[in-house]
C-alpha cells in the first residue's frame, strides 16, 4: 500500500514538474480572429473551407517539440483508429501542457469517436475556457451535447460555433427536419 501511495506522488510531483517545463503556448489569437473574419465574409462554402484549414494549423501549434511530437502521434494514432493510444498520447500532452487547449480537444475527439460523450464534454470546455473562439472545439461540443440528447444545449453551441463559421458541414442539423431543427420547425 506504501509503495501505491509512493508512487502516486512520484506521479503526481513529475506531471506537476513536467507542467512547469511546458512553455506557453504561441499566442495565435489574432491569426484566428482574423481567419474567422474572412471566413464569416467567403462567399461559399468551399472558400470558406480553405479558411479552416488555415485555423488548424494555428491550433495544432504545440509550445514546444516535446508537445508537438505528442501532438502528432496522438493524431496519427486517431487516424489509424488506434482510439486508446491516442488518448495516451494526449493524456501524456495534456499532463505535460495544461495550457494547451488543443491537446484537450483531440483527446474529446478521441472520446467522442468511442462515443464516450461523458468524458469528451469536460476536455471540449477546457479547450473552449483555454480557446474561446475554437470552431472545432465549439462544434464538437455541440454535436457531443447531441450525442447525449442534451437538445437544447446542443442548439446553443451549435448557433455559438455558427456565429464563427457560418459555413460549418453541421450547420444542416439546424434544418428543418434537422436533429436540432428549432422546436417547432418539423418538415
């Protein structure tokens, strides 16, 4: 039991040392605000889509090599569908840069693609605390509120991700006939 409890402190003393180590993510907040304004301004869909391509390379920019190569590999293991590796390797990211809204956020989708919605819900809101205007985050969020049929809330952060992207694949939920049609608007 000693020896438990031991190492439990090991743990905890080196995740809290290696999140000292981590240094800051790059702050890309006004590359993103201003994407974000492009896109709300394309034209269709598809210029729009060329937009987000552009916010994904600013929010997988990890702080620092260490977190970048976890980055990385979490991602090849996600499209590999090696769902529990992938979750390791963002365990290991997020242990290391708490700060990190991304990390947060491959790891909801990692839980979400196991359609454990109860444990990508809380990283989906720590990578909209850490990241308020991240799409990806936000629609995430909203089609994980769906996959707990939490409606209501679902709607509202998908109109929230909307309001960001208005050309968003999800934006047909919304629809009339839609999963998350507005009460009321049946075909």
């Amino acid at each position: 039991m000693k020896q438990i409890a031991f190492a439990s402190v090991l743990f905890i003393s080196s995740t809290a040392a290696n999140a000292q180590d981590c240094p800051v993510a790059p702050d890309h907040s006004a590359g993103v605000s201003g994407v974000i304004a492009q896109i709300q301004q394309a034209e269709n869909e598809q210029a729009a889509r060329a937009l987000s391509n552009q916010l994904w390379e600013f929010w997988t920019d990890a702080p620092d090599e260490s977190a970048q190569a976890a980055l990385d590999r979490g991602m090849a293991r996600l499209r590999a569908a090696d769902l529990y590796g992938a979750i390791e390797d963002f365990d290991k990211l997020v242990a290391y840069c708490p700060s990190y809204a991304e990390g947060y956020n491959q790891r909801a989708f990692a839980n979400y693609l196991r359609h454990d919605f109860q444990a990508a819900l809380p990283d989906l809101d720590k990578a909209i605390e850490l990241s308020p205007n991240h799409v990806g985050a936000i629609s995430g969020r909203a089609l994980t509120l769906l996959g707990l049929h939490r409606m209501d809330d679902a709607r509202k952060a998908l109109n929230q991700a909307l309001e960001l992207n208005p050309w968003l694949s999800e934006r047909h939920l919304l629809a009339p006939g839609g999963p998350l049609a507005p009460p009321g608007e049946d075909i």
